[in-house]
C-alpha cells in the first residue's frame, strides 16, 4: 500500500512540474520577467501571478492554475499517506 501512496506522489509532483513549466511559459508569454536562475524560489509568486493576469484578462482562473495547485496539493496527501503507511 506504501508503494502505490509513492508512486502516485511522484506521478503528482511530475504533473505539477509539467504544469508550473506551462504556467512559466504563459506568464513570459504575457510579458512578466522570468528569473530562470531563482525558478524553484520564485514559483509560487509566477502561480500567483498567472492567476492575477488571467483574472483580469477573462475574468475568469487560467485553465493551468487548479490542476497545478490540485497536484501540488495531492502530492503532499499521498506523501503524508506514504508516511503513515510506511
């Protein structure tokens, strides 16, 4: 049972990865400065600020921004489940 809680943590940090890149790249896109060198730091304020742009663009969340969350979200369960199953 502790494997599955540590595969499917990894398999969330993966998505949310592969979203945050997708969240940087649309940000740049928009014309906010990326600081590339100080990513890791910084990606909480560029999920932030996408949230920001795409809610005064359409009035409405960016299509990235709860499936990003949700995995980073999901991720910490499983790994706490992993813990506790361990």
């Amino acid at each position: 049972m502790a494997t599955l809680f540590a595969i499917l943590a990894f398999v969330s940090i993966g998505t949310a990865v592969v979203l945050t890149m997708m969240i940087v790249n649309e940000i740049s896109r928009r014309g906010v400065k990326v600081n590339f060198f100080l990513l890791r730091l910084y990606i909480p304020k560029y999920i932030h600020q996408y949230r920001q742009l795409t809610l005064k663009e359409t009035g409405k969340v960016g299509p990235l921004y709860c499936p990003c969350v949700g995995s980073y979200l999901l991720a910490l369960v499983f790994a706490v489940a992993y813990l506790i199953f361990k």
